[in-house]
C-alpha cells in the first residue's frame, strides 16, 4: 500500500466531493491505483486563504471510471477527517523533499502533479504536525491526545529510520475520531449553537454545544467539518429523529411531525448561523442524503 497527496480545490471544473469521492483524469490512475486500502493527504489551496496547505486525510476503497467523461475516474473514500488546521506545504523547510528542495526552492515539476506518492515517513510528518493540536475545550471523560503524546512522530524536514506505524492506528481510531470531530466543529463554530444561535459556556468553562453528524458514522458518514453541524442538546436530537433539517440554502427545515411550535426556540430568520469558509460550511452532497434519509417531512 502507497501513501499519496491528492490536489484538490473546492471550486475546481471536477466533480469532487471532500472525503467522498475524487475525481480526476486518467493520467494519474496507475498512482491512484497504488493508494488503494492506504490513507492519502489532502492539499491545495482553501478559499479566502493564500498558499498551499494540507488539510485533511481519507482512506481510499476504490476507483472506477467516470461512466459520463471519457479517461476520467473517481476514487472513492472512506475515514476522512480534517487535520486540527491548516498546514502550510513549507512550514518548517517543507515536509516533502522531492517537493521542496534543501535550499528552500519548489520543485516546478513536482508542484504540478495533482497525484503524488509519498514517502510513508514523510506521511507520518504530515498527519502529526496536522493532527497535534489539544483540544482547548476537552470533554471530563474522553478528552482527545493529541498524535503526539501517543508515539514519538517525525516533524517537518525531519526523517527517522523507521516510520511511526502507530499512527495509522490513531487515525482510525473511534474514539480519537470522536474528540477531533467535536473539537473541529466547537471551534470552527465558536462553541455556538447553528439553530438557536445560543453560545452556552458551563461553568467549568468547557462549552455545551454538540458536535453533530449529518450523515451518521453508523450509515457511513465520515469527520469532515462538512459533515458536521454544531447543535444544542436538544437540537441535536431532534436533528437526528429528523424533526429538523437543513437546506442547501441554510435555511432550517421543521417537519410537519413536530407535534409542538418550537420557532420561538430557533433563530429569527430561520437561517442556520455556519462559518463563514466555504470549506467549513456544511456540504450539499451531505445535506440532501439527511434530507433524503433522516428528516420527516
């Protein structure tokens, strides 16, 4: 199995979805092919940020042809999550040698190439760097390690002998998966709630906002912000009964089940407050299969 970095940009002409499917044309299927059952690396540039950044992880599971574009293909992916923030492609000299040269210069060559195997070393750089920050807010019980305190892990421009095999582990790890997701959407969320509006702080100082899936793990939904919304306990709930939903638009969808008025609960205008970054905002792909599948209309 080979680990790669994936191109993407969010609002490119491919028919991406982030940590589902990556769509790209056939000169680059022989790589492709090679990640199979491995975990690659997101990077490209994000929307209102300058540079090239790391940005994310999945497992790729399959390719096959794109049926409506001729030498085009999709892998499909599975175990996305987003790295704690984004990781700037030369942050400490650069992670990848073939990428960034010793003097601190960009390989043109290589910058190009929109499917690139890396060195399982230089794999674990990245994912540890990317994955490394505490949570500021942690639950009593379950609050997450981050990679580095699990194992000794390589830093940007640093090469160990023997690549850290442990951290492939952490990664798929339920649990740590669990604590990186809510801290993802605590934060990009600013600890508030998207239906109510309410920013409820305890008195421990730890926020009582929930970190809610829109495609359930259980029914194969992975730890991407985008499939994620922060929400109240409440909320939460009937969210998950499908009691509530979410249009493409933001707009908060109540289901005609409801047997009680709650808009004096939501907020005014009906619109669920998400982040401002497009890359951080709930996805389409994600919201029509809860509208699909979950809500009660």
């Amino acid at each position: 199995m080979v680990n790669a970095v994936f191109y993407h940009k969010d609002d490119s002409i491919y028919k991406d979805v982030r940590g589902k499917l990556y769509h790209f044309p056939g000169s680059y299927l022989s790589r492709v092919v090679q990640t199979i059952g491995s975990l690659i690396i997101y990077y490209g540039p994000l929307v209102g940020m300058r540079g090239r950044y790391y940005s994310g992880i999945a497992r790729v599971v399959s390719v096959e042809p794109d049926p409506d574009l001729a030498n085009h293909h999709y892998a499909h992916l599975e175990d996305y999550i987003d790295f704690d923030r984004p990781l700037d492609y030369l942050e400490g000299g650069g992670f990848e040698r073939q990428l960034v040269r010793a003097d601190g210069s960009v390989n043109g060559g290589r910058s190009v190439q929109a499917v690139r195997l890396i060195d399982e070393r230089e794999f674990a750089a990245i994912v540890a760097a990317g994955l490394s920050e505490p949570d500021e807010w942690p639950d009593r019980v379950d609050s997450p390690k981050a990679l580095s305190e699990f194992d000794e892990l390589p830093q940007a421009g640093y090469v160990v002998d023997d690549a850290p095999r442990p951290i492939l582990t952490q990664t798929i790890n339920r649990p740590f998966r669990d604590a990186k997701f809510r801290q993802h959407i605590r934060k990009v969320y600013d600890r508030r709630c998207a239906f109510t509006g309410l920013q409820l702080i305890n008195g421990g100082g730890r926020p009582e906002v929930e970190a809610a899936h829109i495609i359930p793990v259980e029914r194969g939904g992975n730890d991407s912000i985008q499939n994620g919304i922060a929400l109240s306990g409440t909320v939460h709930w009937m969210f998950d009964r499908g009691l509530l939903s979410l249009g493409d638009d933001f707009r908060i969808l109540c289901s005609r089940q409801l047997n009680a008025d709650i808009s004096h609960l939501l907020v005014p205008d009906m619109i669920a407050r998400v982040p401002r970054a497009a890359h951080h905002q709930p996805h389409p792909h994600y919201l029509a299969w809860h509208r699909d599948n979950i809500f009660k209309q």
